[in-house]
C-alpha cells in the first residue's frame, strides 16, 4: 500500500493551525498512525490509528480519517513543531510510511 | 525505561553481509515485539522486518531474501543481518519497539546506527 503525503512542504509562522494530508492507495480503515521527526532525531508517535491520542503528545495534535483519506491537524503551531511528520499503515503487509511532509518555518 | 540500542559496524563494503545488534532495557523480549526501520539519508522510513515476541519473523517482501531477524532473550538483544548489501542500502538503521498489545506501530526507537556501503 502506498501513501502519499501532501504537500511536501508546508511553510508556516508560529501559532497558525494547519493541516496534513495522508491518502492511501486502498483503503486502510483507521490502521494509520502519525509520527515527528526531528532533525537527527528518531520518530516519534503522535497519533495512532487515525485518531486516538498517545500518552505525552501535546493536545494540539489531533487526526482524522478513515479508508483512504487521513488528516494530522496541529492546533497553533509551536516553534518545536518544526519537523518532518510521516505516516504509516498497518493494514497490511508490508507495513509503509508515507514520504513525510516537512513543516518549516515562514 | 524503556531503552533500545542499535551497534553495529558503520561502514560495509558492497556485497558483504551487515550485521546489526539492537540491545533492549525496561522490556522483556519474549512479551514484546521488535522490529527494524532504515531511513537512507534526506530520505524517508522504510519498515524491513519484525521479530514478534513469540520468536517469529516477518519481512518486508522487498528485502525478504536479504535480510534475517533473530534474537537471544537471555541478552535482551535482537539481531538484523542483510546480505549482498549495495550501495542504495547506505542508511540510518533504527530498531524500535511494536506497542503492545496490537504491536502495528512504534513508541520507543534506538537512537540509530548510521551503516555506509562503499569500497
């Protein structure tokens, strides 16, 4: 299954919300969970299937989506939010990231 | 806590074989499951296999015929090994937990392990 992450890059100024797209070649159902990447950094879960929240993640970390459309909203970016986010699905074999979406700053 | 740790040579020649150890703390090995994630660089992630906590493998089907997941529980360690390596298998080499109980994504990672393939 691929994903495909829109856009690529996303330019914003601290304290916009915005939003990230994940679309899947079939459908997926909610198997899909977001990671942030910081430079030099190892991943990060944000979210996992589709929707549900993680331990620790701050609230301004939301997303959504089912079968083939996911979206990773952040609520008024932080300065730390500066990273490349990924998706990746678990529904089937093997399991895949998507190509990421750098979130840079305006 | 839990801890994961990647070791490993950091430079292979083209052809050879990559032998990687990823040591674990804070978790048992025969109740959770690990896999192995690469990230060439500026690039993104690539899932390559999973050794569940049951002592059974699964490989991503892309590499299947390289590459070999297995483990020592007595030394809370996981093993990778890849052979006929090239020079496009230059990555960060990362292992990472898979969260139980559904164990289909990853909340704790190693730092990683830079691997170059070159002569």
């Amino acid at each position: 299954i691929m994903l495909t992450q829109s856009p690529a890059t996303l330019s914003v100024t601290p304290g916009e919300s915005i939003s990230l797209s994940c679309r899947a070649s079939q459908s997926i159902s909610t198997n899909l969970h977001w990671y942030q990447q910081k430079p030099n950094e190892s991943p990060r879960v944000l979210i996992k299937y589709a929707s549900q929240s993680i331990s620790g993640i701050p609230s301004r970390f939301s997303g959504s989506g089912s079968g083939t459309d996911f979206t990773l909203n952040i609520n008024r970016v932080e300065p730390e939010d500066f990273s490349v986010y990924y998706c990746q699905q678990s529904n089937s074999w093997p399991w895949t990231f998507g190509g990421g979406t750098k979130l840079e700053l305006k | 806590q839990v801890q994961l740790k990647e070791s490993g040579p950091g430079l292979v020649q083209p052809s050879q074989t990559l032998s990687l150890t990823c040591t674990v703390s804070g978790l048992s090995l025969t109740s959770n499951s690990v896999s192995w994630i690469r990230q060439p660089p500026g690039k993104g992630l690539e899932w390559m296999g999973v050794i569940w906590s049951n002592g059974g493998t699964d490989y991503n089907s892309a590499i299947k015929s390289r590459l070999s997941i297995s483990r020592d529980t007595s030394k809370s360690q996981v093993f990778l090994k890849m052979n006929s390596l090239q020079t496009e298998d230059t990555a960060m080499y990362f292992c990472a937990r898979n969260t139980p109980p559904e164990a289909d994504y990853f909340d704790y990672w190693g730092q990683g392990v830079m691997v170059t393939v070159s002569s």
